[in-house]
C-alpha cells in the first residue's frame, strides 16, 4: 500500500516509521527544509514541497496513493491537504490530524476526511480508559457514516459477564471488533464468552452509543 503524509515531523515520522515496518510505501511531505531529515526514516521517499499546492501533489503522483494522511501541525493545511486529496485526486482513504480541538466539527466528508484524529482527544480519552470500567470511551470519530471507535472494559459484576458473543442482541449499527483480554488482542467469534475485565472496542453509529453503554453496563437484575 503507498501512504503519503503531509508533514514530516515528529507525528508523520513517528506514523511513516510505523507503516514502514509493516511493508508499507511512504512517501513524506513537507514545505520545510529544516524537517527534510532522510536519515531519521531512511526507507522513506522524501519530498520538498507544499502540499497545499497542486503542481506539488502531481509531483508527489498522489493519485497513486491508496491512503493519505494529513499530520501537519496546521489544522488549515490538513483541512486544504484532505480536500485536494479526495476531491481532485480521488485517493480511498485520507486520515486528518487535528491539532485544535475546536476545530473538529470541521473535519468531515465535506472537507474530503475519512477518518479525523484528535491527540487531545485521544488523549484524555486515553486517560478515562485508565481510570474507568463500566463507561464508554470515546476513542475516534469516522466521518463517513456518523461512525465513531467506542470502548468500554467490562465490569465483572454486569449480567453479559458469562454471556456468548453470539447471543447477545448488540443494537444496531454497531459492531464489535476487537476483544482485549489480559494484553492478547482477540477477534471475537460468536462462541466466545465475554469476561470481567474485558477491554471491548466497537465501531457504532453515534446515536447508539448510549443503547450500547446501557447493555454493557447493566447489572444483573436491573432493567435492560
């Protein structure tokens, strides 16, 4: 898969490393020459450009790229990058990195986003994981489809503990995806049994993510 990233510093080196070793093409972008540092990502093509500019994206042939991902420190520049990305060279998947918080409600299909990343989101999100079971986490919002990455560790005294996936009546437009268990990562199966403790990540519609988190956090005997 060929991934461009607009913007090579710290948090588009540290995502090209990461793709890198997972047999991915790379191609990092920035208007900056101070941040041009081939020898931190040797594997990585380079370019000298802005990705704001037209004549800068053919350079950078982005109508090859199966995923490009906007990481520059500027939410302007990501929103501009994401846009062009989509709308003029029709690249599947573009992830935008959102620096101000104020400013996501910006980053949707309008602006050509698939996927929008806030770090202090993800942060502080991050850190009610931590200190919270039993309470749906907000991890990351998916534009398309109104669809967001929701977790929630389950507590060992609510009535699913015990449950099988399969049988349980999971509301609509959600989905589980992943299954955490004692640091092994689990594809859930419908036999599989749900545990205390369990970290379980889900991709669910926004309207359902209340539904969701009344389900998994129900105890026994109380009303569903």
């Amino acid at each position: 898969m060929r991934v461009a990233i607009a913007g090579a510093g710290a948090v588009g080196r540290s995502i090209a490393g990461e793709l890198l070793e997972n047999g991915h093409e790379v191609l990092l972008i920035d208007k900056n020459p101070n941040s041009i540092s081939v020898e931190r990502v040797p594997m990585a093509e380079w370019l000298l450009a802005d990705a704001c500019e037209i004549t800068s994206l053919d350079e950078a042939a982005l109508q090859r790229c199966h995923v490009v991902i906007a990481a520059t420190g500027d939410d302007k520049v990501n929103l501009v990058v994401s846009l062009l990305a989509k709308t003029e060279y029709g690249v599947p998947r573009v992830v935008a990195r959102v620096n101000n918080p104020k400013n996501e409600w910006l980053f949707n299909e309008s602006w050509g986003v698939d996927v929008a990343v806030s770090t202090p989101r993800l942060m502080s999100a991050l850190v009610e994981e931590a200190v919270s079971v039993g309470d749906l986490v907000r991890l990351m919002r998916f534009s398309q489809g109104n669809a967001n990455l929701v977790e929630l560790t389950l507590a060992s005294d609510t009535e699913l503990v015990g449950t099988r996936v399969g049988d349980v009546a999971w509301p609509q437009d959600t989905a589980l995806v992943t299954i955490i268990r004692e640091g092994r990562v689990l594809v859930p199966r419908k036999d599989d049994t749900l545990e205390g403790g369990d970290e379980l990540l889900f991709v669910a519609a926004q309207e359902r993510e209340e539904e969701l988190e009344d389900l998994l956090s129900g105890t026994p005997g109380s009303p569903s």
